[in-house]
C-alpha cells in the first residue's frame, strides 16, 4: 500500500515539474514569436519605406493597390492613379549636382504626400517620377492633379539655389481604365502624351493612348532601318527674292518613303528620331546628300545655295563642323554657299558646347541663319555674337499676318531687328498674295512657302531651272547660271 502510495506522489511530482517546465518553453517560445513578430513588423517597414523620401517602395505601394482594389471590387467605390513626373528635375540635376538633387526631391516628396488635405500614399517610381493614390474617380483625381501641380510650382529654396519645378500629371480611375496590374502604366501614357505637348499639365488615360504608344513602337522601329534601306530622300523648297520673286535658293527637307506606309511626314519622324536619339545619324546624311544635290546642280549649270536645318543634338556634337567641311571639300562646295538653319531656341542655349560650335561655324565661314525667329527670347546682346547672317521669321506670325496687329508688328520688329544688325530676312511659310504684299512692305528680303512652290525632288528642281523646252513655270535669278568651277564659284 506504501508503495502505491509512493508512486502516486512521485508521479503527481513528476506531472507537476513537466507542467512547469511547458509552461516555461511556452511563455519562452510566445516571447520569441513576439519578438520575432516585432522584428518582421519593423523590417517590413523598412522595406515599403523608400530611405531617402520616406514615400513608399514600389512593393509596398503594389500592396496597397491590391488592398485598395479588393476594396472597390466590394463596395463599387472607385480610385484614382497619378503617375506625376518632373519635368526639368534631370536638368537641375546636372547643373548642381547630386547632393542638391536628393534634397530638392526630399522636399518634393513631403508636397506631394502632404498637398491634400489629409496626407496621401505616395511611390517613387523612378528618380523624379511618382505614383500616387487618390481616392475617388476621375473628378477626385483631377483636384489633386491640380493641388499637387500648385504645390510643386512654388519656388523650392535650397541653400541659395531657387529652383522652380513643373510636372506632367497623368491620371487613371479603377476599374474604368485596367486591372491594377495595368493601371500604373496607362497612368504612365497619360503623362507621356503630357509631356510630349509640352508638359506643365495632366489629362486622363485615353485608350487611344495605347494604341498610338505601339503605334510608334513599330514606327521607330522602322525608322532604326530607313536609312540603311535607302528609304530616305531629300525634298527642296525653293526662297526666292522679295522683290523679283526669282528663286534664289532652295532649303534641303527630308523624306521617308516607308516601304509599306509610303511618304511619312518629317513631322511624324523627326520628333521620334529625336527622342530615341537617331536624329544624329539622318542629319548626317542630310548634310551629305545636300552637298551632293548642290554639286550635281553646279554640275549642269546651275549655282544655288543650299540650306539644310541643324538639330539640337548636332549643334552639341564636338566634330559636327568638321563633318560639313569634309562634305563640302568632297563636293567641291563653298563654305559660304550653304546655309545652316538653326531654330531660335538651340541657338540661344547657353552652353559651352553649343557656343563653341558656333565659334566654329564663324571660322569656317559658313552662311548661319536663326530659324523660327519670333517663339523664343532671344536678346539683342545674344544675337550680336552669333555668327548669324538670316533670321527667318516663323511661320506663325506670317500665318496671320492679315489678321492679326499684333502679328503684323511682331513681324515689323523682326525686319527693323535684323536690319539694325545687318541681317538678311528670310519670312516662311507665305501663303497668300495679300501675306506676301504685306512682307515686301516691311523690307524682307526672301520669302520661302506653298504661295510660291511646294517642296519637290532634287530632279524635278534642276528641271524647271534648266530644262528650256519647258514653259516658264518658275524664275530662276539669272546669276544662279554663271559659269562655275570645281572648288571654286565665281
């Protein structure tokens, strides 16, 4: 009995030190899941929280946007998407540097995040792109757009740099516009059809937008083979006098003949060429092939000067004057004789590169003309020290120049401008008799437009210029027919 009893005590004992010894691996593993808990909460944190903004991770907002759209599936309520880019942030960038930079985008972050008025989710998709969450549709949605570009447009003052910023807004609504999983890129498409009008404004997703993006998708890509093709050619619009209205001249205008698309306007290509940056290449081959055509011109007889227009990107270029002056020795043309058309607003940029071009043109005696004149700000101090011998007035203002005063003095200061520096004027885009009457009042010396000639082949130029069993169709100034030499006009 003794024994029964023993082993009944000694068993209470032993279930008693196994009860506690569980209740302690228990109160030790609860307080390491606890913690372990803790630690996954913090470290999850850290992770949707970009360092350096504070906004957050493209992972962390891909979460809120499921979360946010199991919410609308259930109740119907639905959400906005701005995809918000900076338009001159890259710009800045490069100009002071990095460390300004992080700041400028630091305080960019807290506007956008607090320009509600409660604060709002905010991702940084890209350096000086974001993605943000509004709730409502598209009327919610173009508020904020309009808050956030307000706030964005007041001066940022870092140090003693006052920086002024503008942005591109582009706005989708779930579930009118696409799964979540496609709602941030038609956002995206939003903003680049944005930008490319310009920026400094937002608009809504338009499906259109899809189609047009691979539209041009497969358009660059052809674009990337034209030349190896031979697909390109060059057009010429003849200028002629103001007074005689003899042609003088002729601007080189490029072509693509698409091999299943057939004639692509250069208003169509150039923009894409510039953007993907081929443009470089196919202004080469236009400076070649104007030579060329001119030589061939001088050839037969006929002396004419060619301009060709220069782009931006080769204004930058370190050994763009050299290739032309190769071009030209090849073909035996005078530097004098062909004209560069520089738009306004390259030729104002203020940066070494493109002065120092400049500089080279000046010594290598070409003919410069400043194109567009009249849509940017140019200075008289700035335009003294360009090597410019044309401005042409852009077509804008001779579009209305019987209707519109203001067109009309915008004009007459353009000719007195030009006059006071010894330029040549050069109008564009002339249409109309009365438009032309109005130009030759003011004292232009050339007029360039369809009033005159459309843009023709090289061929069908040198045909009305000497072909004399043809009718008179257009007047050639007859200095243009002096006898020419290799390598040199006289």
């Amino acid at each position: 009995m003794n024994i029964w009893l023993f082993i009944a005590a000694a068993s209470v004992v032993l279930a008693a030190t196994a009860l506690g010894m569980y209740i302690r691996e228990r109160k030790s593993s609860l307080r390491l899941s606890n913690e372990l808990a803790a630690l996954s909460r913090q470290l999850s944190n850290k992770s949707d929280r970009d360092a350096l903004s504070g906004l957050l991770t493209r992972i962390g907002f891909d979460v809120l946007l499921a979360r946010r759209a199991q919410k609308t599936d259930r109740s119907g309520e639905p959400f906005s998407l701005l995809y918000v880019a900076l338009d001159n942030f890259g710009m800045l960038n490069d100009g002071f540097g990095s460390e300004m930079g992080d700041r400028l985008l630091q305080e960019v972050s807290r506007r956008l995040t607090q320009s509600g008025e409660k604060k709002v989710e905010a991702c940084q998709v890209s350096v000086g792109e974001y993605a943000i969450l509004v709730e409502g549709g598209y009327q919610f949605g173009r508020k904020s757009a309009k808050r956030l570009s307000d706030a964005l447009a007041v001066p940022f003052s870092i140090d003693s740099i006052r920086a002024q910023l503008t942005c591109s807004i582009g706005i989708a609504v779930y579930p009118e516009h696409g799964s979540v999983s496609k709602l941030l890129g038609n956002a995206a498409l939003a903003m680049r059809s944005v930008k490319q009008n310009g920026g400094a404004d937002f608009c809504l997703y338009d499906p259109k937008m899809g189609v047009e993006v691979r539209e041009q998708a497969l358009l660059f890509n052809d674009l990337r083979s034209a030349l190896d093709k031979g697909e390109f050619e060059l057009y010429f619009q003849p200028k002629v006098d103001a007074l005689s209205l003899q042609v003088t001249g002729a601007e080189a205008l490029v072509r693509w003949h698409h091999s299943e698309r057939g004639l692509i306007s250069p208003v169509v290509f150039i923009p894409l060429a510039e953007q993907y940056g081929l443009i470089g290449a196919i202004g080469g081959w236009v400076i070649e092939e104007a030579c060329r055509k001119a030589a061939r011109w001088r050839s037969q007889g006929l002396r004419m000067r060619v301009a060709v227009n220069i782009s931006g990107y080769q204004m930058r270029e370190d050994d763009l004057v050299d290739r032309i002056e190769a071009a030209l020795q090849r073909h035996g043309i005078q530097p004098d004789r062909f004209t560069c058309e520089i738009t306004e607003s390259v030729a104002m940029e203020d940066t070494k590169v493109t002065q120092a071009t400049f500089d080279k043109m000046r010594n290598a005696g070409f003919h410069v003309s400043i194109d567009d004149f009249g849509t940017g700000y140019s200075s008289l101090a700035a335009l003294r020290k360009l090597p410019a011998a044309e401005l042409k007035i852009d077509r804008a203002f001779v579009s209305d120049l019987e209707e519109s005063e203001d067109a009309r003095s915008i004009a007459q200061s353009i000719v007195n401008l030009a006059m006071a520096l010894n330029l040549h004027v050069v109008a564009e885009g002339v249409e109309t008799a009365g438009q032309r009457d109005i130009l030759v009042g003011m004292g232009c010396h050339e007029l360039q437009g369809f009033l005159f000639s459309m843009p023709m082949p090289a061929y069908e130029l040198e045909r009305l210029a000497l072909d004399e069993h043809e009718p008179d169709e257009m007047g050639f100034r007859k200095s243009l027919f002096s006898e020419t030499y290799l390598g040199k006009l006289q």
